[in-house]
C-alpha cells in the first residue's frame, strides 16, 4: 500500500490559499450565504471577511482549542476544560 506524504510536515494542508480549516469555512458560509441570501447572507460573508484575517493572527491549532474550551470537542485522553486540576 502506497502513502503519499506531503513535502514539508510542518506545514498544514492548503487548498487554494486557505488552510483546510478556512476552506471548509468559506465553502460553508457561502453554501448558507447562497440558501438563506439577501442581507443575511451578505452579512455572514462580510463576518468570514472579518474572521479570516484575525483567525490568521492567532496560533496554528487556535479554532480545536476554542471549541474543545466551549465544550463542543473532547480531545481523547486530555481532561475537559472545566477541570481545574489533572493527575496523570
């Protein structure tokens, strides 16, 4: 079985020139954008454009964090984001 590793491992995969992160983001607000439409759907592009540029100043890694912080994603064999104190 033949595996295709990509040239630099330290860099995260891109599509055009979103990371695949921002890419299923974009594709998703437009996809809602084009559905709902009218001011609406104008608004939720005008706040991808916001989002993306300070999305990028933050660290890589940034959005799983946030959300395993917000509750919506359980990192396996790590304590959840209410517990204050961790005994290995």
């Amino acid at each position: 079985m033949d595996e295709r590793l990509p040239q630099y491992l330290h860099r995260p995969v891109q599509i055009l020139w979103f990371g695949s992160d921002e890419f299923i983001l974009v594709m998703s607000t437009i996809f809602v954008g084009l559905i709902v439409g009218g001011l609406i759907g104008w608004s939720l592009v005008g706040a991808l454009l916001l989002f993306i540029p300070w999305k990028r100043s933050k660290p890589r890694g940034f959005l799983p964090h946030l959300a395993w912080r917000w509750g919506l994603l359980a990192f396996p064999h790590y304590p959840g984001p209410t517990q204050t104190r961790f005994y290995e």
